[in-house]
C-alpha cells in the first residue's frame, strides 16, 4: 500500500524537523512539503498537492493560524499542537462545517502517539478521497469541493417575484448554501446524476439514496443541516407527476 502523501506547518525549525523524522519513522507517511510559514506552505501546497496536512495551529508571528490554513486548503488534516485546549471551538467549527477528517494531537509529538492515531487518520482520509466529489460556487465561496453523497436536495429559491434563476441547495453535515442561475435541468453539468437526484417536482431535485421515507400524504422524508447547522426533517412534496417514478427508485 502507497504511503499517504502529507504537507507539514511547523513554526519551529527544530520541531519540524523532529515531527518529519518522527511521522517517516513510522512507515506509514511521506512528507512532501515541509514549511515553517503560512505563505511559503501553501505556495508549496498548491504545486505539490498532498493528500492530507500536518499543522502546528499557533504560528508564532505569522498572519494565520493552523485553523485558517486548514479551511483554506479543506484537506484531512492533523493538528499537533500545545494549545491545542485554546483553539478547541475553531477544530471544532472545522469539523462541523467540512466534510474532511480533522484530528489533533497534543504536543510533544512522540512516535509512540504517531503510531497510535496515524491508522485511524489514515483509515479515514483514504475513505474521504474515493468519495466523488463536485466543485460548486456558493453566494461568499468559489470552488467549494463538495461530496456528492453530502447533497441532500437542490430547490428552486422563490422570492417575491416568484420562482428565480437561483437554487438552495440542502446538505447532511453543513448549512444550506445559494446556487446562483443555475437551471435543474441542467444539474449534470454540475457533476451531479440526474439519476441519482431525481425530480419531485419541477422545482426541487432530491438524493434519491438520502430519501428516508416516503408517506401516505405523497411526500418524502429527508434529514438535513438547517440554517443553524443543526440537523432537521423536512417533508417535501411530491408532485402527481412524478409520484409513480419516485416510488419505483426508491424501491429499487
């Protein structure tokens, strides 16, 4: 088995140095980007494209911190650091927000806890890269790379004119976000199967395979992130229509 490709944010010199011997020794990791600096890292990152990043979270004079670079970068990533109790609600922002593996690990790094907590990172960020992804631009973010098994619907947003160019588009484990003039029609061109989103009605698109049920009222049942990134059930309605082909997927 290939080894797993990492970039380590170290601002130490010495600690960087320790924290690449230790994570080599291991057998399980290969560094490909070193940097003691958030500019030159991810200068670095973009030309060598690890798999996953190693950050120290505190960079002493720097104008990020380990948690910015790892929303930057919205890689699997593990942070070794020794405050790691002070930046605890942006790890956890982190892990609520993306879809990507976050660990951390309390200084000082041992290869004795290395060898404790690489397999599962391992384990997990393997399985995170052989999701299929689709790259979608959001209303405040571009390139958003996004699991297709995290979409839960897409709807037409409707305003005071009415229906708009403009889609909502729900999620399993992050807030909703605005899709602008974007036509359900054309949803492959996103990546997305329109097999897989099926048609309720002529306004909304739903995961087929994310449909928990569907009831004697002729609606489906899914979970999704609400606005305030907690997890609700929505009933949408499905259209006369579509009743008969919606019923023959989800029994498929």
């Amino acid at each position: 088995m290939s080894k797993l490709k990492v970039a380590i944010l170290e601002d130490s010199p010495i600690l960087l140095k320790d924290l690449k011997e230790n994570l080599e020794e291991t057998g399980l990791i290969e560094v490909i980007t070193w940097a003691t600096n958030s500019e030159e890292f991810l200068a670095k990152a973009e030309k060598t494209k690890p798999e996953a990043l190693i950050l120290d979270i505190d960079l002493n004079g720097d104008s990020m911190n380990g948690i910015d670079v790892a929303n930057k970068l919205k890689l699997p990533v593990l942070f070794c650091s020794g405050k790691t109790r002070d930046y605890i609600q942006g790890i956890e922002n982190l892990d609520s927000n993306f879809t990507i593996p976050v660990f951390h690990i309390s200084k000082p790094i041992t290869t004795e806890k290395l060898e404790k907590i690489l397999p599962k990172f391992i384990n997990q960020t393997n399985n995170y890269r052989k999701t299929k992804f689709v790259y979608l631009d959001f209303a405040k973010t571009k390139r958003n790379k996004i699991p297709v098994d995290s979409i839960v619907f897409i709807e037409t947003e409707t305003g005071n004119s009415g229906k708009s160019n403009n889609k909502r588009i729900y999620f399993k484990d992050r807030k909703p976000e605005t899709l602008f003039n974007i036509a359900l029609e054309k949803i492959n061109e996103l990546g997305l199967d329109k097999t897989k989103f099926i048609k309720i009605r002529s306004s909304h698109r739903v995961n087929a395979e994310l449909i928990i049920c569907y009831n004697t009222d002729h609606q489906v049942k899914v979970e999704v992130f609400n606005t305030l990134g907690k997890l609700e059930i929505k009933k949408l309605a499905v259209s006369e229509n579509y009743r008969k082909e919606v019923v023959k997927t989800i029994r498929k």
